[in-house]
C-alpha cells in the first residue's frame, strides 16, 4: 500500500515538473513571438512612410518600436542617455558579459590607426575607443570625441582626464547629421554602438563621407542581426526579459533598456547597412560578424582624389 502511494506521489511530481517546464517553454515563445511581431509592424509603418515620398511636419520615424515625429526624436533620444550616462560603463559590462571590450578592441586593431593620424570618435559616449586612439595617435596626433549628448560628453572628459589621458583629445557636443567640421578633416572616423540612435542615419554617413580625408576610414560597431534562428530567439529572450530588468534594478531605469532592445530591432541588417555605405560614397565596403551576427564592425574607405 505505502509502495503504491508513493509511486502515485512520483508520478504526480513527475507531472507537476513536466507542466512547470512546458509552462516556461510556453513563456520563452511568447516573448520570442512578441518581439518578433512588434518588430514586423514596426518595419511595416517604417516602410509605409518611406514609400510616402512626400515631406510633412507630420512625417515620423521610429524611436524603438513607436513611431515619433522626426523632429522629436532626438530629444528622446538624449532623455535615454542623460538617465543612463552614470551607469553606462557599468550597465556595457553587465549586459554583456563584459565582451564588448573585445568587440572595440577588433574595431580598434582594423582600424589601423598610426602615430600623428586625425580621428573622429563620433557618438563617442564615455571614451572607450577615444581612449585607446589618444594612445596610439600620441602628441602629434588629435581625437574628437563628438557626442550629442552632454551628459556622456561630461562623464568621458572626467573618465579620461583622471586617466591622464590629456593633450591630445577634444570634446564637442554635435549631431552627427550636421558635422561643425570642415571638410575632409580626419583620416578615421568611428561610431562604437551609436549609429542605430541617429534620426538621418543615411545623411550622417554622407556627413562622415565630407570631413573624411581621401583614403580615410569609416568604421561603425553596431548591434545587427544574429545569423542563427536558434541564437536569435535566445537573444531576444535576453533582450526584452532580462535586459529591461536589469536597468531597473542597477539604473533604476528600465525603459531606456526596454528602448535599447527595440532600436537594436530596427536597425537595419548588415546587408542593407552595407548598401548605405555605398549610398553615401564609400568603397571596398566589407563588413565582419561578430558573436553570431549579434554585433557586427562595417568598414568602408573614401577614395582618393
């Protein structure tokens, strides 16, 4: 009798334990499916308003998974980066298992920067790769850390600064759709996780085309698009359960985050970024995986006169 209760007991925890994990299977799909839907509608009113060829005051564009008016974006913009500036370096780690070091480090090498060069760190943030080039490029050399945004600008120069990284860095607040430089100015330009929050993403490629010296480089580090469905889906589970979480808890701030894996969502893929390259000017325009397609490092070259 005690034998038979007790095999009924198993039995009915082995069923308890198989609902419980279908249960999870369930939700996991649920999100994948969500994240997935949201982003087809979102391309879907994308799409729709650049087939309207017509410019209005009323003409929008995405922010995340909502559309915006374009002249509002930027101001949204700015607000997710003015909460998240005190704890972005830590948040970069965090979120990513610290291995978005190794992803600049690959943009650095392949940027093939020398002593005396001219470089643009554009949508520069708190200095990471400025940091790096004010090393290599040394005393005759130049960085411009350009951001639009001030609260980043202001946590890079007191990064740097107590680095002793002093001399050869200038900070300049900027939208990289209307560049204060004149033309042809540096010999590399870089954009490290930033190009996906610009407004005209195309005008600030050709932007970076113009102040770019003949033969001078553009490389965007950016988030894209994972080249395995199985990577994909886990990457999306992570991105809108965990990630939204975790800016709650360490910056008390979890719609940035929320915006964060939505904008990595809508930005386009490699292919069609490659394309834009091209669009505005650059050639031998090639572009490198990284992490399964989750980041990927575009390069294009400026031709020489």
């Amino acid at each position: 009798m005690q034998e038979n209760t007790q095999a009924s007991q198993n039995e009915q925890a082995s069923q308890e334990e198989q609902i419980s994990q279908e249960e999870q299977i369930s939700q996991e799909e649920q999100i994948s499916q969500t994240a997935e839907t949201k982003q087809a509608e979102a391309e879907k009113q994308a799409e729709n308003q650049a087939n309207n060829s017509q410019e209005s005051e009323n003409q929008t564009t995405h922010f995340g998974y909502k559309q915006v008016r374009i002249d509002e974006k930027a101001a949204k913009v700015a607000d997710v980066f003015h909460s998240v500036a005190g704890k972005y370096d830590l948040m970069n780690d965090l979120m990513s298992f610290g291995i978005h070091r190794w992803w600049k480090s690959l943009t650095i090498s392949n940027a093939k920067v020398r002593a005396g060069d001219s470089v643009l760190d554009l949508a520069g943030g708190t200095g990471d790769l400025t940091a790096e080039f004010s090393k290599i490029v040394g005393k005759e050399g130049k960085v411009v850390l350009a951001d639009i945004n001030s609260s980043m600008l202001a946590v890079a120069k007191e990064k740097l600064t107590n680095k002793g990284l002093v001399g050869n860095i200038e900070y300049v607040e900027a939208n990289a759709e209307e560049l204060p430089f004149a033309d042809e100015q540096f010999t590399c330009t870089t954009i490290a996780f930033g190009l996906r929050n610009f407004t005209n993403k195309q005008k600030a490629l050709e932007e970076i085309f113009r102040v770019l010296k003949p033969g001078g480089t553009l490389m965007v580090l950016e988030f894209s698009k994972p080249q395995n469905k199985l990577l994909s889906k886990a990457y999306d589970i992570y991105s809108f359960a965990v990630l939204p979480r975790l800016g709650k808890l360490i910056a008390k701030d979890s719609d940035s985050y929320q915006y964060l894996a939505e904008s990595i969502r809508m930005h386009p893929a490699q292919e069609e970024l490659k394309s834009m390259f091209e669009k505005a000017g650059f050639t031998q325009v090639k572009y490198h995986n990284m992490t399964g397609g989750i980041v990927a490092l575009h390069i294009g070259t400026k031709g020489s006169n």
